[in-house]
C-alpha cells in the first residue's frame, strides 16, 4: 500500500477515532445500545484496517499475534471468574447481586466486568482470524 499516499493518510486518521469509538461502545453499554461484543468488532476491524493498509508485519508488531491468543484468553478466564465469585458471593453462577453488598453496584461491576471480557475476547479472536488467513 505504499504506492497509495492517501489511502495510508486517512488510515492514519480513522484508525485511532475507530479504536476510540470502541471504547466508547465498550463503556457506554451499560446505558444504552452497545456493550462488549459491539465494541470488540468494532476494535478488531480497526486493527484489521491498520494491518490491511500498513501490512500485517506492522500489525504484528504493534498487536504481537502471542498477544492476542492471552487476551481471548484473558477474556473468556475473565467471563468465568465473574460467574465463580458470584457462587463464591452466596448467589448463581453469574448472579450479579452476589458481587457486592449492595445488589445494585454489584449488578453495574458484574455487567461491566462481562462486558469487558466479551469485548477482549471478540476482538482478539477477530485478530487471530485474521492473523492465521493472512499468514497461513
């Protein structure tokens, strides 16, 4: 993509608005449309835009593919652990009142916690789809 000058400018703009975009997803879910699922495709496909512009060398090494194996990881153990400390709590797997004594903040971390664990997981396994069909 080195011979297309304007096509690796606005890669350079959009990129970092998609990933902010994201996060936006991510953390405004709890209160309106979005959540984590939303915003791990959203964060995956910005990724993919930077890797298909600027190739998948310079992908790699800003998102090491080791990497994003941990964090899909990291977010399905995350998913998990949230369930567990709720049994832990006296409740239901995945119970989120268990999680503090007062069932509404415990409802607002449960969530946010899922949430986080789902975005993870949905984009690092977007980064590994892509990574493995790109690099054989």
């Amino acid at each position: 993509m080195s011979e297309h000058p304007i096509v690796r400018a606005g890669a350079k703009l959009l990129v970092p608005c998609i990933l902010l975009f994201a996060l936006y997803v991510q953390f405004h879910g709890d209160f309106g449309p979005g959540g984590g699922f939303q915003a791990g495709a959203i964060f995956g496909a910005g990724c993919i835009l930077y890797g298909l512009v600027f190739g998948v060398d310079a992908l790699a090494r800003v998102v090491a593919p080791r990497l994003v194996q941990q964090v899909a990881a990291a977010g399905v153990l995350l998913f998990a652990l949230v369930g567990v400390a709720a049994l832990l709590g006296g409740g239901t797997y995945l119970d989120y009142d268990a999680l503090l004594p007062d069932p509404i903040a415990g409802q607002h971390l449960g969530i946010l916690l899922i949430e986080l664990g789902v975005g993870a997981t949905v984009s690092a396994v977007m980064l590994g789809l892509f990574f493995s069909f790109t690099r054989g």
